[in-house]
C-alpha cells in the first residue's frame, strides 16, 4: 500500500493543482493532499483552503485532505507516506524543487520525492488565476469565496 | 499492477542509473529498464549495454531489461506500461526534459512521466562524462558498477 503526499500552500488551489492531484492518485494508492497551516498571512485561511480543494476532487476515490504544521516529512511519516508528490510548471520551477527534494532526502532517505509534469495547457504561470481572471463579473478570488460561501452556509 | 518503464541509452550504466532504477521499483509493481537501440554510434552494443545493465539489477526480481526501438510511448504501451521513470540531474538536463514530456503527453497521454531527482552524489555522472573520462585513462571504478568499470577497461585498453 503505497501512500503519497502532495504538500503545498494552496491558496487557492487551481486547475493545475487538481491536475496534478488526479495525476497522483491514479498512480499511487492513497494520496493525502497536505494543506500547509502556515503563520504567514495567506488569502484563504487553512480551514477555507482544505474545504476548497476537498469540493474540487470529491469525485476521487482514494484522496483525502488534510491541514499540516512543521516539517513535510515528518508529516509524512505521521501518514506513513513513502512517497512526496510535487508538479514542476516549467523550468523555473525546478531549481526550487531541486534543493528541496535533496534537503528533505537527507532528512528522511526512506521518502521518495516524484515529479509531475504540468500538463502542457496548464504550463502558463496559473497561481494567480483566480486573481486576474475575471469570472463573471466578480474576480476568481471572489467568486471562490462566494461559491464557498453558499456550499457550507 | 502498476508497470513503469526507464528508458535510456545507458551507454553504459551507471550508479546513478542504478539508484533510479532501484527507487523506481521500490515505487511501483514493476519495472522494465528500455534499453534505446541505437545502430552504430554507441561505445557499447544493443547487446552489451542490455547486459550491463541486467547484471547490475540481478538482485532486484521485479526489474527487467529490454532493448527497444521506436517510439518510447509504443514501447510503453507494448509493455502495458503507464508510467515512464526518467531521472534528472541538475537544472541542464530539465528542458530537455520538459519538452520530451509534453511531446510524449500529447501522443500518448494515458502515460505518465515521473521523474526522480538523483542523488546529490550521482549528480555529475552521466554516460557521456563517464566515456569521455574513461577514454582518457581514468579509472571509473567508483561511478559505475564493478563489472562495467571492468567492460570500460577492456574496450580502451592497448591489449
């Protein structure tokens, strides 16, 4: 039973998260998406950004999401993942990732770090998609929140 | 089940193929090393590179060596593969790398690539280092398996 990881802000999550995630799940037997429970300020807050991402893959089998604190591998291991789960948009991207996944492999050798290629549609920079892409009058950002708003009122 | 493939020229194998090798079968069910015929223009053989490469796998049951032609993508298929396990190495190799992805996304795109980032140890291997350096007289012994370094000494030795 091999369960993966997929950790990262989320703020919001985008089509390329999902992307990835979909990805992920088809390749492994369980994937707990990891929203990280950062002190920072972030647009959504924890519990806004795990219910985000839980409503966009409700139809997937064997993903679950989660809010983390700390270090990813030790969370990880508290999931008994063996396996981090990372998507790389483009090479600019991946000097980032590179110094990551060695840092986290000297932390903790027995967890696999495996990369995803975005898909070729998704490539543009999308972190920001819901900021600058208007969606029927409200912005992306707005419209995330009011769709938010309405499902869990 | 799941099956990945590792396609390369493995020209010839290296640690560094090893250690992806032997994480990429940790990962998943099994997984089948694609040797890329190549006729001519390669120090080792079809032959040669595909034995290399099984002696240094012997001790893992779920791996498999073949060579093959083509299309990486029909291989895979072929194999029931849908997974394709590349390494990268350093930020020089990674938009080649992309590129080959996206391509291989679009004609087959039930096919997965995954990538695994190589061991901060390995990251100056590559075939080409490895003969070039070879060629020169430099003995390999610790970046390649034992009996490919032994391989590599017989095909730049007078005798």
């Amino acid at each position: 039973m091999t369960i993966a990881l997929y950790p990262d802000r989320f703020d919001p999550v985008t089509t390329g998260h999902i992307d990835i995630a979909r990805r992920a799940a088809s390749l492994f037997d369980h994937l707990v998406v990891a929203v990280e429970d950062v002190p920072s300020r972030t647009l959504f807050s924890t519990e806004e950004r795990v219910e985000l991402f839980a409503k966009a893959v409700e139809d997937l089998d064997g993903v679950t999401v989660k809010a983390f604190s700390g270090l990813v591998v030790d969370y990880a291991r508290k999931e008994s993942a063996s396996v981090l789960v990372c998507g790389i948009r483009a090479v600019a991207g991946f000097e980032a990732e590179f110094g990551r996944a060695l840092m986290n492999k000297r932390m903790a050798p027995e967890i696999e770090s495996v990369y995803l290629m975005t898909s070729a549609e998704l490539a543009p920079p999308l972190r920001h998609a819901g900021l600058e892409r208007p969606m029927g009058g409200l912005s992306g950002i707005g419209a995330a929140k009011e769709r938010l708003r309405r499902e869990t009122s | 089940m799941t099956v990945a493939i590792f396609p390369g020229r493995f020209d010839p194998v290296t640690i560094g193929h090893v250690d992806i090798a032997r994480r990429a079968a940790s990962l998943f069910d099994r997984l089948v090393v694609a040797v890329y015929e190549l006729r001519g223009g390669t120090l080792f053989s079809t032959e040669e590179r595909v034995a290399l490469f099984e002696e240094a796998v012997q001790d893992l049951p779920e791996v498999t060596v073949k060579s093959f032609s083509g299309l990486v993508v029909d291989f895979a298929k072929k194999e029931a593969a849908h997974v394709l396990v590349r390494g990268i190495r350093a930020v020089t190799g990674f938009e080649a790398e992309f590129d080959m992805a996206l391509m291989n996304k679009r004609m087959a795109p039930e096919i997965e690539s995954v990538y695994l980032m190589t061991s901060l140890e390995h990251l100056f291997i590559s075939g080409s280092r490895i003969r070039e350096v070879a060629s020169l007289g430099y003995d390999v012994t610790e970046l390649v398996p034992a009996h490919v370094a032994k391989a590599l000494r017989g095909k730049f030795s007078d005798g």
